[in-house]
C-alpha cells in the first residue's frame, strides 16, 4: 500500500491534506485514523466540522489526553481558513500557530481542505509546510490510474487486459471516485471468473454522453441507419438535444481528420492526442474509425454537419427531420 502520509514509518502528529481529489483526500484520511487507532477505539477519535466548530475546539480536542489508545486522532474539515476563501466564522490562528510549533506528543490533528491552492501569504500556512506532512491531493495520471486498475484488480485475485482499463478509464472519465466505485462493481461481478473483460465494463459501467456519439458513428460507418436514429431517439428520452448531438458529432469527425492526418504522418496516438486535446483512448478510436473514410469522405460530412447546423439554428426546418436526413446522408457515404 502506498503510505506518502508515513514518516520513517510512523505517523506524524499534524497533517494538511489538500487538492481537488476527495476520493484521494478520503483514502488518506481513513488510513491515517486506521493506521493511529488500529484497535478502532472511537473514544479517543473526534471528528470536527470547522463550518460548525471553531478551531479552539479542534486544538482543546488535541491537548486531551487520550483515554484507551496511545494516540488522540482529530480530524478538522473544511480547513478553508488554509485558503484564499472569506471565513464565516473567526477563528483563533495565533493559538494554532503556536501548536503547530510543539504539538502534543500523542495527538494526531489532521487539517483537510478541498481546495486546489493554499494561501501562502498566511502565516499558519507557512509553518504548516514546515512542521506537519502536507499532502496534495491533485488529480491523477492516467499512468497512475492504470496502475491503481491494476493493484487492485491483482490483490482481487482477478485480472484485466489493457484495451478493458483503457475502456474502463474512459467511461468513467478518468475520476479517481467514479473509477474506484465502478471498479468494485466489476470485481463483484466477474466473481469467481479470472478475468474481468471488456464485455463487463461495457455492461455495467453507465455510458457516457461522448461514448454514446462514438457509438452513433459506428453505426454511421457500417451504414447502419435505423440503429442510429433508434439510438438519437434514445439520447433524446434522457434529455438530450439534437443541436448539442450534431455539436458532439462534428467534433467527432473533426477528431477523425486530423486523427487520420497526423497517423499517416507518423505520429502516435499520444502525441496526437496531445496536439488536438483529446483523450488517447478517444484518438484511438477515431483513428480506428477514420480507416473506414478517405480524407474526401471526412471532408464532406463536415460539410454536411456544417450545413445541418446552420439550418438548424436559422429554422430552415424541424430539427429532428434535419438531424434524420443528416444521419441517411452520413451513412451512404
């Protein structure tokens, strides 16, 4: 297990938590109060909400003696006096400057905010970075994502090929929370079956609105026209417009041309994505799909996309017959 909140193998006295990612800020949090308090001993853990509380109550708390255990864990959220952002309550910064400088021996306070910067200027924030284990929670790589899939799924006694995480980590668009979730529903699933496989991420893990366009232009490659309409008739039960549709197609197609450009002038699907600011796995598939057209055929639908839009939002007809007749056009290409 990945233990940054560790200090030559011990926990620390003070912790600040912080950053975007609250399934990250979680997980720490609770092996933190796991890793203090192995027997469970609730007496001597407290909670505190600083929306409710003031800070006196969080260092009262840490200056008591703890009653079962060798450690008194207190735990203090939102610490949003950490940022730039206006307090609601007052709260007694001088008091909490001079703990940090000699915290008690045997409590173990930790501060997490939800918050992408702290405010330096500050001077509890300053020495904070100094004394205490500051840990930003900052959203992941997909490289670390891939490798959290993987320690997961092989501590599961499973396994999982790359095209399934990679399908996985684009569904599920690359957020630690919603991965980590779906990830269990799947461990669930494939139960006593060794492998976990794509066929079950695509069961199980809600498609999203992108992923459901990817699919529309499948159909549109393989001339599959009622499929296509039965499935914008589908996005529009769930509340989706077909101008916003036609807007994700285009982008699509735009996707494929310069995806096809650029493969053929010998880029890699990471460098492609970086260049047009796509997902790799979304480029992947465009690229997969763009072998289907030549640059002429791309060049056409987006003329056609381009021209259903205009019409569209100059009222030249019903948008859904417009959109209809754009799908029988696109797929007789």
């Amino acid at each position: 297990m990945n233990t940054p909140w560790l200090v030559n193998g011990k926990v620390a006295n003070l912790y600040l938590l912080f950053g975007t990612e609250r399934h990250l800020l979680e997980k720490w949090e609770n092996e933190i109060v796991k890793a203090a308090l192995p027997d469970g001993e609730r007496f001597d853990y407290m909670k505190i909400d600083l929306n409710e509380q003031v800070l006196d109550a969080v260092l009262d708390e840490a200056e008591t003696v703890p009653f079962l255990s060798d450690k008194r864990v207190v735990v203090a959220k939102p610490a949003s006096f950490l940022t730039g952002a206006k307090e609601k309550k007052a709260q007694n910064l001088e008091r909490l400057a001079e703990y940090i400088v000699k915290p008690a021996d045997y409590a173990v306070v930790v501060f997490i905010v939800e918050a992408e910067k702290l405010d330096e200027r500050k001077t509890v924030v300053k020495r904070l970075k100094e004394r205490a284990v500051v840990l930003e929670a900052k959203k992941p790589t997909t490289e670390e994502l891939f490798r959290f899939v993987l320690d997961a799924v092989n501590a599961s006694g499973h396994k999982m090929e790359r095209p399934a995480i990679e399908r996985l980590l684009f569904l599920t668009g690359e957020a630690w929370g919603g991965l980590a979730r779906e990830l269990d529903k799947l461990i669930l699933y494939a139960g006593d079956r060794s492998e976990i496989t794509r066929e079950d991420v695509d069961a199980l893990v809600p498609r999203t609105l992108e992923d459901n366009v990817f699919q529309l232009t499948d159909h549109l490659i393989k001339r599959q026209v009622e499929p296509a309409i039965r499935l914008v008739r589908d996005l529009e039960k769930q509340g989706q417009e077909v101008l916003a549709l036609l807007g994700l197609m285009a982008r699509q197609y735009r996707m494929m041309n310069l995806s096809k450009r650029l493969s053929e002038q010998g880029y890699g699907e990471k460098q492609i994505a970086g260049k047009i600011g796509a997902h790799p796995y979304a480029v992947k598939l465009a690229i997969q799909s763009s072998r289907r057209f030549s640059f002429a055929q791309l060049e056409t639908a987006l003329v056609a996309i381009t021209e259903t839009d205009e019409n569209m939002k100059t009222g030249r007809g019903d948008k859904r017959v417009l959109f209809d007749t754009l799908i029988v056009r696109l797929a007789t290409l």
